[in-house]
C-alpha cells in the first residue's frame, strides 16, 4: 500500500506498507488522515501522518465483507472452509478489537452509519455498536443489502425495499 498525496507534485510516497501474501479487496479513506486496506484476512490501518500501520487479522478468519466507519471498521468474518455463521469484529484505527457478536445463516451485507452498523445475513438484520448488538430484527430471506438509518434498518430485497424496526 503506497499513499501519495493529490496536493503536491512529490513523486514520492507519504508512507508505505506491505503485506505478504494476502489478496487486497479495497482501500478506503477513514477520515482524519486514516487509510484502510481490507484484504481477504486482514485490514491494514494506516495514519498517513506519521506513516504507522496497524493491522487487525483475526487468525484463522476470512473476510465476507466490511463496512468504513470514521474511526475504524466493521468487519464480517467466517472460519476457512466453513460454509455458514460467522462473526463481526468492530475495530478501531488503533487495531484495538471493540467488539465482537458471532452471527447465524449466510451472510449477505453490511453498512456503517454514524459510528453504528447494520449485518445483514438470510434471515435477520443486526444493528451492531462499540457495546455490542443493540437490536435485531426478522427479515426475508432475500435480502441483499441494508442500510442502517437511526433506529431502522432497509433492506434492499430482489423484488423491494422493507424497513425494519429493531427489537
């Protein structure tokens, strides 16, 4: 991972990191000088300030999916080889693990939304924060994406939209 910055002309890079051996999905910008690199077992946290990196790789884990909060990331996660369940980890920039909620069924997606975030698998959605699960609810099992607004949450299904209050 090389980060330049846009408003120079410097061909050099503002800080680098490398990680061996592992398949690189995105990069996003955290906010507050914070670049993220999620890759197939680890995220990559990078303060382009000072050039020093934390990296969050549960062992043993792969990534379903991910969500980019301000201060950190929602990461989705199931054991290699493993065909069902899974867990999400909410990290901060400082590779500090917050929480933890282990999670049932297949997992479809997950979103961010002011420091709280929405799980989505087959049959239910998760409003997910620092403490832990702070609401559940019962959905359709053809659901594919949610976005988390305050207190509800709206899945995106293949034939509608459905918006759930959390329990």
């Amino acid at each position: 991972l090389d980060v330049f910055s846009l408003k120079t002309s410097d061909p050099d890079a503002l800080c680098s990191y490398k990680v061996e051996d592992d398949l690189l999905y995105q990069v996003e910008y955290l906010g507050g000088g914070w670049v993220a690199a999620i890759g197939e077992s680890c995220a990559v946290m990078l303060d382009t300030s000072d050039g020093l990196a934390t990296v969050y790789a549960p062992d043993g884990m792969r990534l379903l999916g991910y969500a980019v909060g301000d201060d950190g990331l929602a990461l989705a996660t199931r054991t290699f080889g493993a065909t069902g369940d899974g867990q999400v980890h909410l990290v901060n920039t400082d590779g500090v693990l917050l929480t933890s909620m282990d999670f049932t069924g297949e997992f479809r997606h997950l979103s961010g939304y002011e420091g709280e975030y929405a799980l989505l698998t087959d049959s239910m959605v998760y409003k997910i924060t620092n403490d832990g699960v702070a609401g559940t609810a019962a959905t359709a099992s053809d659901g594919q994406q949610v976005l988390l607004n305050e207190d509800m949450a709206v899945v995106l299904g293949l034939n509608r939209l459905t918006a759930h209050s959390f329990e």
